[in-house]
C-alpha cells in the first residue's frame, strides 16, 4: 500500500514537471502569436483608416484600389 501511494505521488510530481514544460513552451509560442495578431490587428486599422481617407477624398481612386485588390463587382 505504501507502495501505490508514493507511485501515486511520483506520477503526479511527473505529471507536473511535464505540464509545467509543456505550457512553458507554449506559454512562449501563445506570446508570440498574441503579439502577432496585435500587431496584424493594429496593421488592419491603420489600412482601413487610409482606404476611408482616400474614399472621402478622392472615390475614383478608391474605386481603382478596391478593383485591383478585389477584382471587378459583379454585375
């Protein structure tokens, strides 16, 4: 009985050594894709307020940029 209660207690030290690796890893790796998605997010407004811009001052040219990035309307 003893026995099982300290191979209890091993594989729950076990256990934890290996998810405080494994979360430590991705711990860095969710970081990472966090600041990227910010930084993607903040690249999105900034494009956005300037398309707005152009299309307030100049609609023939917006209408140009909004053909050749997304291809003719459909009719």
């Amino acid at each position: 009985m003893l026995r099982t209660i300290f191979m209890i207690g091993l594989f729950a030290l076990a256990g934890l050594f290996v998810l405080r690796l494994a979360f430590g890893i991705f711990g860095v790796l969710f970081g990472l894709l966090t600041w990227l998605l910010i930084k993607a997010i903040w690249i999105a407004v900034i494009g956005a307020a300037i398309y707005l811009v152009i299309r307030i001052v100049s609609p023939s040219t917006a209408r140009k940029l909004r053909e050749r990035w997304s291809g003719t309307p459909a009719a």
